[in-house]
C-alpha cells in the first residue's frame, strides 16, 4: 500500500495550528494532516489534505495514522496551557509529555522507515524560564536561553523538559545500542512569547489577558484585566511566529548552533497595551483586577528575551513591531472579523 506522503501539524485545531495551516497552505509546498482532539473549524479543514481526530496519548492512534500516512515533518502544536495545566497538573503532563513522547517517537519510526531525517518543530515558551520576583525579573532584562531555568508552572517544566527529550532524541538516542542507533530526528524549538492573533483567541494561557483585551474592545465588551498594569512580558503577532516556525525549519542544519532559541518581538506593559486599546475604542471600558495567582505567573516570566542566536542563526527579524501590529494587523482584522459576524 502507498502511504500519503503529509506534514503532521498536532494541536491542528488550536490558534498556532490555524495560522500555520493557512500559511502552509498558501505555500503550497506541502499536504497537511492535521491532528486534534477535535475538527478544525471549516476553513482550516479545508486547507489540509486530512483530517483526523484523536488523542496523541494513544499511542495505537498515532500507529494507525503511520499506516495511512508517511511523514517527513511534524510541527507538534498540541499543549495544555499554563493556566489551564495548573487546574489538572498530571492531565497536562501526560499531554504535553507523553504526548510529546510519542510524537518524538512516530517520528523516529518514521526516519527508519523512509531512510531520512525527520524535521520536528516544537514551540516552547517564555513559561520554561522562572524568575523569583519582579525585582529580579527588572534587574534580569532580556533573558539568554540558558538562564534563569526554573520553571513555576507544570506547563513550564513541560516545556523545559521537552526540549531536552528533543535534544536527547536528536544527539544521544539509544547510545548504548550495539547497532549504534541514531532517531535521525531533527528537533528544532523556538521558545515563544505571549502570541497576539487577529483571528482566534487562546484558551488556558496565563498571557491572554493581551488577545482578551484587544479582542473584547473589537466587540465593545468591558474587560477586567487580571494583570496590574505594570506587568511586562514579550509579546508577539501571530504572523511573525508563523514564519519563525516556517524560517527555523528550513534553516539548513550547519547554520544552527542550538536546538532552542529565543525569538523577541515588543515588550509592552498591560498599562501600555490597555492605552493603545483605549485610544482604537475610546469606549472601552477596561479595568484591572489582578488576580494574585496568575499574577505571580506573569511575574516569573522574564521582561524580555534576548533573540542574538535566533537572528544570527536562521535570519529571525520580526516584520511587526507594537505600532505595526496593533494598527496594520489587529485593528483592520479584528474590526472585519466583528463585521463579519
Ligand atoms: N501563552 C502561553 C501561556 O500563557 C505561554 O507559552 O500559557
């Protein structure tokens, strides 16, 4: 039987998913398979050469879709967030670890049977880092990847330890092995910062009150921001991300010289976002109610990330700054997408 030749994309129906789906497909280059709990809405299906629905848990769903389908990249989306994870810690280990697992593995098996390296790209996030308090986080400024690794949240240490899965399967699977067995897995991570999409919202994250506020003034709802205005993470425009995944993959593998990389964009504080949503909708209504748990969250992420590797490596440069952004991504497309309903 001749199996498809497709790109996996897991968590296929999540808001990353949905932007790389629709840039792949504009691409052309490939056939998406998209993997997920559940159905991606209609005109990300339409996108993809399959569908399926199914847990990256079960490791006979993931076989099956090996006898169906062969696979030569995987960009594995699927996660359980952090605010999301800490109500069911073990629930989003086995998600975001075993899950991740078993993709590392599919992909080996996947190597071994078509006799070539198999690209794996894995979104990490700023939640690997864990600063002790907003003293330290101030005095820390832009972050190395190598500093500062000690995570607050499961899915944090989820992140942190799936990198170094990755990096274990790449370099050193199964060393012991007489044959001398390589995964011939090529993991590649970019550690991303809070993401802003114009079209979707997140679900579960500790860094939505960003998407939620611009996405509730698009609609002329009031909203209650859980962060105090003083809070500064990194930020980042769905697209930018997309193509990052899109410019890491490609990236031939001599030019790299790490397998997880930072990527910076815009830093503004939830005060700062809160004016710029306020001067778009002179309306909105938008208050702030820290919510002292996820708030500590927040405070343990680093200010800002320093990207020299990402840029040098594999030519990372961010086409939207803050202004950008706000006035030529979300605005027209949040103010279309309220129209269109
Ligand atoms: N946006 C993610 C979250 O808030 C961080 O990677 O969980």
């Amino acid at each position: 039987m001749v199996r498809r030749p497709v790109v996996l994309v897991t968590g296929g129906a999540g808001e990353v998913g949905h932007g790389l789906i629709h840039r792949l497909a504009e691409g052309g280059r490939f056939d998406v398979l998209a993997l997920d709990l559940r159905s991606p809405d209609g005109a990300v299906a339409a996108r993809c050469a399959a569908v399926r629905t199914g847990d990256i848990v079960d490791r006979r769903f993931l076989d099956r879709l090996r006898s169906e389908f062969e696979i030569s990249i995987v960009f594995h989306l699927a996660a359980l967030l952090s605010t999301r994870a800490e109500f069911v810690p073990e629930r989003a280990h086995e998600i975001n670890v075993e899950g991740t697992l078993n993709l590392l593995r599919l992909a080996t098996e996947e190597a071994r049977a078509h006799g070539g390296p198999v690209r794996f790209v894995f979104p990490s996030s700023i939640a690997v880092y864990g600063l002790p308090d907003v003293t330290t986080k101030r005095a820390a400024g832009r972050v190395r990847e190598d500093a500062w690794l000690e995570p607050v949240t499961m899915y944090g240490c989820n992140k942190l330890y799936c990198e170094h899965l990755g990096r274990y399967f790449a370099r050193h699977y199964r060393q012991l092995a007489p044959e001398g067995d390589a995964s011939r897995v090529d993991f590649r991570a970019i550690r991303f910062p809070g993401l802003i999409s114009a079209f979707t919202l997140p679900s579960g994250g500790t860094s939505d009150y960003a998407p939620e506020m611009i996405h509730a003034a698009a609609q002329g709802k009031p909203y209650t921001c859980f962060v105090r205005e003083d809070t500064r993470i990194p930020f980042m425009a769905m697209p930018d991300a997309i193509e990052a995944l899109l410019a890491l993959l490609d990236a031939p593998p001599s030019s790299l010289t790490r397998r997880v990389y930072n990527v910076a964009a815009f830093n503004p504080s939830a005060g700062e976002l809160a004016s710029m949503v306020r001067h778009a909708f002179p309306d909105e209504r938008i208050t702030f109610e820290p919510d002292l748990r996820r708030q500590r969250i927040v405070d343990s992420w680093p200010e800002d990330v320093d990207d020299t590797a990402a840029r040098r490596d594999w030519g990372f440069r961010p086409a939207y700054d803050v202004e950008r952004t706000f006035h030529e991504y979300l605005l027209p497309n949040v103010r279309r997408g309220v129209e269109g309903h």
